[in-house]
C-alpha cells in the first residue's frame, strides 16, 4: 500500500512515528493522533493548505489543538464527547485522573512516562492508525485519486471517530469542510 503514498503522505508517516518516539508512551506503537500531530508540521502540501484555509493558520491555533491532544492523553484517550457520557452516568474522569495521577504521578494513564526501558525494532501501528491509513486509501479511490496523498489522510483523520476527529472538528476542520476546499474548486468556511 505504501508504494501508492505521494512523497507528502510519505513524510507524514515519517512524522507520525518520530512523533511516537519523542512521545515516550510505553505502548511504542503509532497511533492516528501521531499521524495528526505530523500533519500539522507539514508545510507546502495539499493537507496544510487545507488546514490553513480552514483557519489553521497561526502556530498559536496549531498549539491549542496540541494541547487538545494531551489533554485526551490524560484522560487515557478518552475524547471529550466520551469523558462526557461517562460524566452524563455519574463519573467524573477528571477526578479519577486526578486520583491516579496523586498515587503515580502525572502521565500515569496517558502512558507518558518512560520506563526507562531501550526499545529497538520497527514501530508497529496500532489500530487507529491503520484505520487511518485503510480509509486513507478508500477515501483516494472514491475521489478517484491515483496516489494517497497526505490530504486523504487528513480527510481520514477528519470522518474517522475518536481523539483526533474530534479535535479537529473543535477546531473548525470537518469533513465536508476540508472535502469542500480540496474538491470544492473553493474556499470552504470552518464548520
């Protein structure tokens, strides 16, 4: 599949798992947030002209999705729509990462602290990852597109649920709002 990914795709994954070596989570495996925090260090492509038309535009709103990220890392991967229905059942998230954090320090449930153990080998993607990077692919066959470019992974990130989706459409970028400035022949406004 990869031999189908422009060289901008390409530097995404790149990305994505440098960004999980730098992260220090326990796990070693990249993940689709990896893949989202890649992409917003991408300049000159077709993902971060889109992202700059829809409003991304500044490193300021760029660190206040970041920020979005380790927050949901906190919270053990819980995006926000999830710690609120655990909230709606009587279960107060924050409170109970609180409540491990005070016993085992901060970063206990995001997997951020490192165990000082030596990892060596490939980095293996988790699941949400290899969603992105499957519905990257049958998002590029539906537009018809030859290659998957990091704009497919974007649009992935964007109708895929979980953290990164989420954040994103926090942020201004949903679906049809990218799909409309990257097939739209326009600017889309941040929906």
């Amino acid at each position: 599949m990869f031999e189908r990914f422009t060289k901008d795709a390409r530097a995404v994954v790149r990305g994505a798992v440098e960004h999980c070596e730098r992260s220090g989570t326990g796990s070693g495996s990249v993940e689709a947030e990896h893949l989202l925090l890649a992409l917003l260090d991408r300049e000159g492509s077709r993902a971060s002209f889109t992202l700059t038309a829809l409003g991304l535009t500044t490193e300021e709103r760029k660190e206040s999705l970041r920020e979005a990220l380790r927050d949901a890392r906190r919270r053990a991967g819980l995006s926000q729509s999830e710690a609120d229905a655990l909230a709606g059942l009587g279960i107060d998230v924050s409170e109970i990462v609180a409540r491990v954090e005070e016993v085992h320090g901060v970063g206990a449930m995001s997997g951020d602290r490192r165990s000082g153990e030596w990892w060596s080998g490939r980095r293996t993607f988790g699941r949400g990852a290899k969603n992105v990077l499957e519905k990257s692919l049958r998002i590029a066959v539906a537009h018809h597109d030859r290659h998957i470019g990091d704009e497919h992974l974007l649009l992935a990130l964007t109708i895929l649920p979980g953290v990164p989706g989420e954040v994103l459409a926090d942020h201004g970028v949903t679906h049809e709002a990218a799909t409309r400035v990257l097939y739209g022949g326009g600017e889309a406004k941040a929906g």
